[in-house]
C-alpha cells in the first residue's frame, strides 16, 4: 500500500498542474483505475488534496505538513542514509524503535514520527517531542571499534549544523553534542550502540530538532534554555524538505567518514563549534574543569587548559562562563 502511494505520489508531482487521468495512472502502476481510486481516496486521508474532474484525471493541490516516507524520500538522491524510511505517527522513542529494528534493517534506514510520548535524551533525561519537531533515528553499521563510535556523534552535529546553515540559521555546535544559536540549544543527539568488545552490530544516531516549535510551547523550564527553526526564523520551514537535506548531509559526512575517517569531521566540526576559544566550566561526576577550550581530540574529548595543564574531558556538562 505504502508502496503503490508513493508512486502515486511520484506521478502527481511529476505531472505538476496538468491533470493525469486514472487510466495513465493505473497503466503507469500497472494496476486498475479502481484501485488509483482507492488509493487516491486514501491519500486522500492522509491529508493530501487530490483536485480530480471527471474527464481530464488528478491534480495534486497540496501535500500535508508530515513527514511521510514519500515526501522525504521523492527526490532524495543518496546512496545509504534514507533508502528505507520507518514513519510513525505517534512513538515512544525512535531509538527505541530503531534498536528493535537494528540488526536486521539496511545500513541507513530512518525512523521518524511526528509525536514521541517517551523520547529520551542524554543521561537518561526525558526529551520533550511535541509535534512540529523533527524527531529521528539512523541505523548505521560501520566497520569501526565500539570506541570509535563517538565520532559518529560528532559527524551527525556537523550534518545537522551545516544543514540548518543551509537553511539561513547560523546554528553551531556546542560541546559535547548540541547543535545552538548562541546560547539556546535547538538540537540534540543522542547515540546508542549495539556492540561487542571489538564489533558494532549496528549504532542509532538519534536527532530531535526542535523545528515548528513555538519556544513559548515548550515546557517552562526548558524555554530559556532552548530556540526553535520557527522561533529563529519567525515562520515555519518545511520539515520534509529541511529533513530530506539533512540526510543528504548526513551522507556526505557518513561516506567522506568511510573513505578518509575523521579528520576532516573533526576540522569542521571544530569551526562550526562555539565553544572553542572560551572560558568554561566541565561539570564532571568528580569534579569541575575550569578553563579554557582549546580543541577536541578525535574521540571528541574536550581538550580544557588552565594553570594546572592541558585535560581531555571525556564526558561532562559544559557551561559557558
Ligand atoms: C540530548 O539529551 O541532547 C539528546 C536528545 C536526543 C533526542 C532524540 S529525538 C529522536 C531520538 N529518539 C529519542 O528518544 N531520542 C532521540
């Protein structure tokens, strides 16, 4: 069915304005005219607005604000990341969803919903998911050591930065893996592996923007502290289109990762951060590491100087002074 409505779906933007009648739709599918009927009316249903006048065939007028598979996938040109996309409407988490689905799925396949009612974030904190986010997971399988697997977390920031750059947010990255405007964190990766001493059956990268999203709708204590794609820019963007770029980049950043491993993920990731060069607290479990950040090692530890000498933070909370 899925199938059969993105072909639909296809053929209809294809055509543009110009009517397609039932019958070049069914010879083009290979199937009845009353089965397009059926599948109009069910896209239909889904929100699409189908205008069909009796003689000259189907026009499609407007696509809803979701992210279906069709709308991401119809004009997406890569290679791994996003060749099998997993919508759902409502979710407890796509991380969740997508370590069921793990070791069986292709490398690159996508879970995306439109609600997460258990969304988690980094040690183990709720992540918010209302509806207007971007709320999604990527299956990778690379031939790296579980060690290593932190690059693939800096990789995904630098995707979804320079994404949101392309769409005229000056969006940064602030250490260890939150994508900001300034201050304000719009973004977060949270990722999780499926591994052996020495083998990764599978990684999940999950990315939540924080997109359609009034700040003023977020929960009190997170509106401070949080910016949306809406709220920076004073009007919607559109999600499938903002999505469908950001796993062009993530293919981009995943293949040259193959190919050249980290260094250059590293380089960008380094200009796009904004935490280099400042003065800052690392609230680790043992203790706090003032000073300042001068760069990250290629495990994504941050290297921290002060009077004492130079620290690799491996993990903490970064507060900007
Ligand atoms: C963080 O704490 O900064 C990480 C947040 C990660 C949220 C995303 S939303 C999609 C995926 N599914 C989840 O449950 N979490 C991640």
């Amino acid at each position: 069915m899925a199938d059969r409505k993105m072909d639909i779906i296809r053929a209809l933007k294809e055509a543009g304005d110009a009517p397609i009648s039932g019958e070049d739709l069914g010879e083009k599918l290979g199937i009845s005219r009353t089965m397009v009927w059926k599948y109009i009316k069910a896209l239909e249903e889904d929100g699409y607005v189908i205008e069909s006048s009796p003689g000259a065939g189907y026009v499609l007028v407007s696509t809803p604000d979701k992210l279906y598979p069709a709308e991401i996938s119809i004009g997406l040109d890569t290679s791994i990341i996003g060749k099998d996309i997993h919508y759902f409407e409502t979710v407890d988490s796509t991380n969740d969803m997508a370590k069921k689905m793990g070791l069986k799925a292709e490398e690159g396949t996508i879970v995306v919903a439109e609600v997460q009612e258990n969304g988690r974030g980094r040690k183990g904190d709720p992540w918010i998911s209302p509806k207007g986010g971007i709320w999604l997971s990527v299956i990778l399988k690379p031939s790296i050591l579980p060690a290593h697997a932190p690059r693939l977390t800096l990789m995904a920031g630098v995707a979804v930065a320079n994404t949101m750059r392309q769409f005229g947010v000056d969006a940064s990255i602030k250490w260890p893996n939150d994508v900001v405007i300034g201050k304000k964190k719009i973004c977060g990766i949270l990722t999780e592996m499926d591994a052996e001493a020495d083998h990764i059956g599978f990684v999940v990268i999950g990315i939540g923007i924080n997109a359609n999203i009034p700040v003023e709708e977020l929960p009190e204590e997170l509106r401070e502290g949080s910016m949306s794609l809406s709220s920076i820019k004073g009007e919607c963007i559109n999600r499938a289109e903002f999505v469908q770029a950001l796993l062009r980049s993530l293919e981009t950043e995943y293949l040259r990762f193959k190919v050249d491993g980290s260094t250059k993920i590293l380089e960008d990731w380094m200009s796009l951060s904004n935490t280099i060069g400042r003065q800052v607290d690392v609230i680790t479990p043992h203790k706090i590491i003032s000073g300042k950040a001068t760069g990250i090692n290629a495990d994504g530890a941050l290297i921290v100087e002060n009077d004492e000498g130079v620290h690799e933070v491996i993990a903490g909370r970064c507060i900007y002074k």
